[in-house]
C-alpha cells in the first residue's frame, strides 16, 4: 500500500492522479464534462456530471498504472472552490445543479447585504467580501428559489456542501458529511478567526445548522469509500481546496512564500502566518492550511478569468484550434499595436469586485487580428496578475519575503507566458519541475497522513525548480504597458 490516489476535481473537468511512494506521478485519468450557462453571469454543473466523472476517471487511472484499490494507501481530494451544492440527506438527490464559483447571479443580494452595512461582518469574521462569487449567497439562493426547499431545510432533511463535502458524502455511501478548514473558509459562512460556522452570518442567510459539514484539518479521517466502488474501501485522508491545495504542493510554508496558480482562473496565495491580514486593497483573508487544530492564514488575491481566456479564443473566436497555437500567435504579433484586452466576462475579482463589469478590447486597429488578440489575452494573465502582486505588497510589510513568485498550472507550461509575467511584475518567477501541484498537494496531506510520505520539512526539501524566468524587460517599457493596462481596466470598470 504505497500508492495514494489523487482526485482534483476542477471548474471544466475531473482528473485522478496516482502518485507513488516517491511522489512521483505514475498514472493520470482526466475527462472534461459540460458548462452550462443559462445567461449572462450564470453558470452551473450538472452534479451526476461531478460524480460520474470522478468516479470513472478514478477507475481508469488504477487501471492505467497497473494496480489496485488494495495498493493505495489513501485518497486526497482537491476540489474547484465555493462551488455549491444543497441535497437531499436521505436520497443523495441533489434539489439543483451546482452553482459554479464564476456564477454572478447573487449580485442584487450581495448589494443589498453591503447597503445594510453587513459586509463588515462578513470581512471581519470570513476575511471575505459580499461579492456572488462565495458560497453562502449561492446557499440562500436555492433555498429560497426551490420550492418547499426552507420547509426541508428547517426539518433537517437538506445537507449544503462545497464540492469536496459532496464527493466525500457519494464516497462514503452518505457515512460523513465533512469538510476541510481551507473549503469552509470559502463559504462566507465560516468564522476563521474562531474556527466554527458563524451563527450570526448563517441566520442572516436563512442557513440552518444542521446543512452544515464537519469542519476537519487538511490531513484528518474524512471517512473510508464504499468497497464497490473500486474494489476495496479506501481511506481519504487529505483534502484541500485547489488554491490551497497548490500552496502546499509548492511548499510555500514560510510567511512570505508566494504562489500562483494558472488554471481557468488565476490564484496568488501569500503566506501570513499567524497573522490574518485585514486587507485595505480589497484582497481576501483566507486559511492557507490547517494541521492539529491551527490555521495558517494566507491574503489571496482572485483572477476570474486566466486559462478561460484561452478556451474563449477557442470556443468563442474560433481563431485556434488547441491552447497551444497561442504561443507562436503571440511570437508573431504585430509588436506596434498594443492591444489590451480585459476579459470580464463574468465580472473583475481583485482587487477591483465589479461583479457587473463585462470583457473588452482596446486599442484595435484594422490590422487586429488572431495575433494580436491572442497576445493580448496571455498578456492580461500577467497583467491580472501584477494588479494583485501590487495590492499584496501594500498589505503585508513584512521584510521575510524574496519577491520570488512560484508559478504552478496549466498555463505555466508557456514559457512566452511565464517571461511576459516576469517582465510585467519585475521579479523572478519559479516554476517548479511537477506542475500539477495541486494534486500533489492533495496527494502529500494524504500520504503523510497515512504515513507513506515525509512531513512538511521533508517535503519542502523535496520541491524543485524547472526554470526561473527573469525580467528582461526595461523599467521604462515595464511601467508604460502596465500603465496602459489600468487605464484600460478603469475604462472598463462600472463603478
């Protein structure tokens, strides 16, 4: 028993990772499953697609690697974050599709909440802000859409879960109904300074207590699958949102430390500490992790759209066919034209939160084509990203960080990518050998529970640089093009 299976269960599609004694990866199984957009700002999953699709894709990676349930260890879960779910505790049913975290549909609730001045509450207890994309207006949204759905509510028979609490409840057969400290600290229901749902929160959603999960450390019993499953109950032993998940599989566990990961959002996490920063450039307080009890805090600055950007030019331009033609498109732009493209399509997170802020394009001229607009979607990724870099550096003052950023996800494998972010912000970047760590981060809590991997130390020491990219770009061409990227976005903001 020296394998650990890794589920990251992500926005567009579910993957398993079987990682070996070494930490190393043995076997992978991924299968893409559909968006549903109803209309503007909306957007929701199909449950039965989340749970068919981690289930088969878990199957297949065992297979793949030529073992069985009876060689692994444990199962770690990571999971897209805030993602909402509300079903039924007897039948597993769930009473609607999930309501995904890029969803804007809360917008009005949000407003009325700030227009009583409850924002307050929720940033000092949640380290949040009132914006849709958090789970708890998601909750008080079906509950009060869904017919006779507070009546249930109130009788104890709904259950609410971020993905994770819903995976591990299909998982065990509806045995545990749990969670991890860094998924609760997603909800905007959950007092991470205290370490417990907030009732005060909760009653102002209309959530009752007993829909909550348990709310465990990154590394506790989770509970044990079903043995039909995959032929033997498996312990799950690890779990962790995937932006906290990726913070430890970079090993960021110095206050300091920096990540960010480039899936079809964008996620810089910055180590606190012991220290929940209250940010005044509007970026969010968060768990980065939790072990024996003890929350490490991090500030986290959210970037809607980075790889979407790309599946956009694909599936809405139709000017690629394959995220990788963006690269030589970008090489071979006409370096004249500056084109910035803002790609709001679902609004603008850090550290701006204009939920009713739509994408746009400035600069075009009659020469604009697929070149130029594909470099002007990969450079708003550094961009994005430079915005919520600056408003860390004004919130945390400690002298204990090295400005090195690790880079980690899909889009890290461009190094055009990678080399225009390094230029934007002006500072190394770091991309480690094993891009997927998220899923190693999964992977390590559950393997370390179970005894099979080292604990952070050791792991820490085992994290390896693939390549560091440097500035090339002179300070003059650096401030001039990010100067015309905030004009950019302030033309677009719609307050």
């Amino acid at each position: 028993m020296t394998y650990i299976l890794a589920i990251d269960q992500g926005t567009t599609s579910s993957r398993a990772i079987v990682f070996d004694a070494q930490m190393q990866i043995k076997a992978t199984a991924q299968q893409e499953f559909p968006q549903h957009f109803l209309q503007s700002g909306w957007v929701e999953h199909d449950p039965s697609d989340l749970w068919s699709t981690v289930v088969a894709t878990c199957r297949e990676a065992l297979e793949k690697a030529g073992i069985t349930a009876s060689d692994v260890a444990a199962i770690g879960i990571t999971n897209q974050r805030e993602t909402t779910l509300v079903w039924d505790k007897t039948t597993g049913d769930p009473i609607h599709n999930a309501i995904v975290w890029q969803d804007r549909r809360t917008a009005p609730f949000c407003e009325e909440l700030r227009a009583e001045g409850f924002e307050r509450e929720i940033t000092y207890r949640t380290g949040l802000l009132a914006d849709p994309y958090f789970s708890g207006t998601k909750v008080h949204h079906i509950l009060n859409k869904v017919d006779g759905a507070q009546a249930r509510a109130e009788a104890g028979d709904l259950l609410f879960g971020t993905v994770d609490s819903y995976l591990i409840w299909k998982l065990t057969g509806g045995q545990k109904h749990v969670t991890d400290a860094t998924n609760a600290a997603r909800t905007m229901l959950y007092d991470i300074r205290k370490g417990e749902w907030s009732a005060t929160i909760c009653d102002r959603f209309g959530i009752h207590a007993s829909m909550l999960p348990q709310v465990l450390d990154c590394a506790a019993d989770f509970g044990t699958t079903q043995p039909d499953l995959f032929g033997a109950a498996l312990p799950i032993l690890g779990v962790a949102g995937d932006q906290q998940a990726a913070t430890i599989g970079q090993a960021c566990f110095a206050p300091g430390m920096m990540k960010s990961t480039y899936g079809t959002g964008c996620f810089a996490l910055l180590n606190t500490g012991d220290t929940l920063v209250e940010s005044k450039k509007r970026l969010l307080g968060t768990i980065a992790y939790q072990f024996d009890g003890k929350p490490t805090y991090a500030l986290e600055g959210s970037i809607f759209i980075a790889g979407a950007v790309v599946q956009w030019l694909r599936d809405g331009l139709q000017i690629i066919d394959d995220a990788k033609q963006t690269q030589p498109l970008a090489e071979a732009a006409d370096l004249g034209q500056e084109l910035y493209m803002v790609p709001a399509f679902t609004g603008l997170g850090a550290p701006y939160w204009d939920a009713d802020a739509r994408g746009a394009v400035y600069g075009l001229t009659r020469n604009s084509g697929p070149a130029e607009f594909a470099r002007a979607a990969l450079e708003s990724v550094g961009f994005q990203t430079r915005d919520l870099l600056e408003a860390m550096k004004s919130d945390w003052q400690a002298s204990d960080t090295d400005g090195v950023l690790r880079v980690d996800g899909g889009m890290s494998a461009s190094d055009w990518s990678m080399q225009f972010l390094s230029d934007i912000i002006g500072a190394p970047v770091d991309r480690p050998r094993v891009l997927e760590t998220t899923a190693l981060g999964a992977a390590w809590l559950a393997g370390m529970k179970a005894g099979v991997y080292p604990d952070q130390v050791g792991f820490a020491k085992e994290w390896a640089l693939d390549h560091r990219f440097t500035p090339q770009m002179d300070d003059a061409t650096r401030q001039r093009r990010y100067a015309g990227w905030q004009d950019a976005v302030q033309r677009t903001l719609t307050k």
